[in-house]
C-alpha cells in the first residue's frame, strides 16, 4: 500500500491504469459498509466460511498441537475468532494484527473478556508490507496464522505470495496457517455478489471519492461515477471500478486531471483461486496444504496448511 492517501491517488491519477490499493476503502464509514455488505443476500463468502467453519472446527483443529499461539491477520469478527479458540486446546493466546488502532482496541477487549486467562496482545500492522509480532512472545511452542475471510483475494498474486513467505518467517518451522479463499465460480453468482440491487457495495466504492474530498480537497461528484464489478477469467477474478460517466476535470493537491466519459478509476481486485493455484502459490512460500475444507455448494474453501523448510 502506498504511504499515503495523497500519494495513492495522485499516483493511481496519473497512471493510465487509475489503480489504486482497495486498503483505501476503509474509513470509518468504508469499514461499516463492508460489515453491511457481509450481511447482503447476495454477498455469500462471509456467510459461507462462517458455516464452513461452524461444521468442521473440530476437525481443522483436531491436529493442532496444545499450547498453540494464535496469530489473527485482521483481528476479525469474533463470530469466527471465538469458536477457533474454543475449538483448540489450551490456546497460549492470541494475537490479533489490524491496521485500525481503534478497532483492534475493541477486538482485544471483546476477546480478553470472553477468555479470561488468555494472554490477548495487539499489534497494529499493515500487512500489505512487512510487519512484526509483539517482541514479547514465547519464543518456542506452535504457532497458528489465522486469516479469514478472503482478504488473501485482495492482493496481487506478487503481493499474496510475499504475504505468505513473510507469515512464514514470522510463525517460525512449527507453524499452521489458516486461510479462507474465495473460490472461482459463475460470474452470474460473482456479479450480484459485487454488485448487490440494494447498492450497498456501489455506496462502498463511491465512499472513496467522498474520501478522497474530504481528506485531500479534491473536488470529485461522486454522481459522476457508476460503480462497475468485471469478471475477468485468467486469474478469475472480480475487479471494482468506479467508471466516469462524462469527461470531466478534478483537482487534487493542486494537480489538476482530466478524465474523459468511459475511463474508470481501479479500486479493488478480489481474486477466485482454485485449490490447486492456491496451493501451488503457497507451495512457492512456504507452506504445505494439510487439508482443506468446501462448502456444499462449492463457494469457497478454508485452506489448513503446515511450514515446510524455507
Ligand atoms: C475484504 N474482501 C475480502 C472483500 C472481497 O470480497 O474482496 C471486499 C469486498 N469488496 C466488495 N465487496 C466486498
């Protein structure tokens, strides 16, 4: 992610591909439309890991060691945290990763109240780049990465391989990773999920804009702009655009842009793997799969793998 809001943009402006990182929907008010979207009908991987993971907890964890040490990227809804640490035995604690401060604050409070006893340590990290645990961890004992949802989809091929690898290094030779992949499906199943009728992913990506205006000045309609979601086959993937409607000039930090009817700006790649692409991506850092686990419906998988000698 680059450094800055300004940055991004005036980067993400000035390039003919107008891409910049999806981390930037994520303001207050880009988080709670993302919780909205994970409640919409149509919007099914939040829904479908949480059941994935409801039927097989016993299973996932059945083989991993007690005394383990759980490490959350994103320090997640407790709706799939709780019943991890339920499902393992004698957790050494748990450590939740997130970019917001705020709500990495609430996370840990929420968990350390549901489990007296368990050492909780925050840390806020940006894992989009490199990141460090807390120093004050137990050096030996099994290490458990947990990162659900599907955000692994959020970054480049590039990007989720350098994730893995650093993940990797981090957990140490005695580690599992538990990851939660969107699977490739039907664009007529992908679309609606992307691109809900009640238009709350379509408020979501517009939201940028209105960040963008209210952090940096600019001067964007966000009514200008028609939220877009593209199916692409090879890698399948969804992307987001925010797509102009008419040509038109905007200011941003005193650079000034033209953008014409028909060009859009890039603001998000979520990826659909298949098992076999994810596990050959993670073969390449690191990680071997120990098993994985589907929905009936094919939808989505949560992935369990070990370390391998880097
Ligand atoms: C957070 N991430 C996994 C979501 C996804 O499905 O790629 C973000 C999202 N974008 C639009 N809807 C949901």
């Amino acid at each position: 992610m680059t450094d800055t809001l300004q940055n991004a943009v005036l980067a993400a402006l000035r390039d003919p591909s107008h891409r910049i990182s999806s981390a930037w929907l994520y303001d207050q008010r880009g988080s709670a439309l993302f919780e909205a979207i994970t409640q919409l009908p149509s919007y099914y991987p939040t829904r479908t890991e949480i059941d994935i993971l409801d039927t097989h907890l016993p299973e996932i964890t059945a083989a991993i060691p007690e005394h383990t040490l759980v490490v959350e990227l994103g320090s997640g809804s407790s709706r799939k945290t709780v019943p991890l640490l339920n499902s393992l035995h004698q957790p050494a604690g748990y450590v939740p990763l997130d970019i917001s401060a705020d709500y990495l604050a609430d996370a840990a409070n929420g968990l350390s109240a549901q489990f007296p006893g368990l050492p909780v340590l925050p840390r806020v990290a940006d894992f989009t780049s490199a990141f460090d645990l807390p120093a004050d961890l137990p050096e030996h004992g099994s290490r458990l990465g947990f990162f659900p949802g599907s955000t692994i989809g959020n970054l480049d091929t590039g990007n989720a391989r350098d994730l893995l690898r650093h993940c990797r290094m981090l957990l140490g030779g005695d580690s599992r990773f538990l990851v939660g992949i969107d699977l490739d499906k039907s664009p007529d199943i992908l679309i609606p999920a992307y691109d809900d009728p009640e238009g709350v992913t379509a408020a979501f990506n517009r939201n940028l804009l209105v960040r963008i205006n209210r952090e940096l000045g600019a001067d964007f309609d966000p009514d200008d702009f028609r939220h877009e979601a593209r199916y692409f086959e090879a890698p399948a993937r969804i992307e987001m655009h925010l797509v102009c409607e008419r040509a038109i000039t905007i200011h941003v930090a005193g650079e000034r842009f033209e953008l014409t009817a028909g060009e859009s700006l890039h603001t998000e790649t979520s990826r659909k793997y298949n098992i076999e692409a994810f596990s050959t991506l993670a073969a390449g850092a690191g990680w071997s799969v120990s098993g994985h686990w589907i929905d009936a419906r094919g939808r989505f998988a949560v992935m369990l793998m070990h370390a391998t000698p880097l």
